[in-house]
C-alpha cells in the first residue's frame, strides 16, 4: 500500500505518539495545524483525508520507519 509519501510519513511520525492510534493522529494534525504555514496546512488536510478512508488494520501497516527523522 503506497498510499503516503514519505514527507507525509514524516509528518504523521511527528504527531502520533509513542502507541500509533489513528483518532489520536488525526486528532494531533488538527491541532499542529494552527501555527502551520500554508504549504503544512495542506498537507495535514491531505494526510487527514488519506487517514479518514483506512481501516484499523490499514493504519497498523505503515511503517513510520520511512520518515525522514
């Protein structure tokens, strides 16, 4: 499933905590996304929509190991 980019795995690794949850994430990216220039607000809209259509067992398979930190 490539479904993320890497600068979006990034992102995502940045907001999900220590125990990946997906309401979690979503719920941090909404927050990150109130002192976010423009170009990072878009981004955290892209990743939110992306995040919203995977189940349970989608979210569990990406690997957060891609991101750039």
């Amino acid at each position: 499933m490539k479904m993320f980019t890497v600068e979006e795995i990034t992102l995502m690794k940045y907001c999900v905590g220590i125990e990946p949850n997906k309401e979690e994430l979503i719920k941090n990216l909404k927050a990150q996304k109130e002192n976010a220039d423009n170009d990072i607000q878009d981004m955290i809209d892209e990743v939110i929509n992306k995040l919203t259509v995977l189940t349970d067992e989608q979210f569990r398979k990406i690997d957060f190991d891609l991101a750039l930190f």
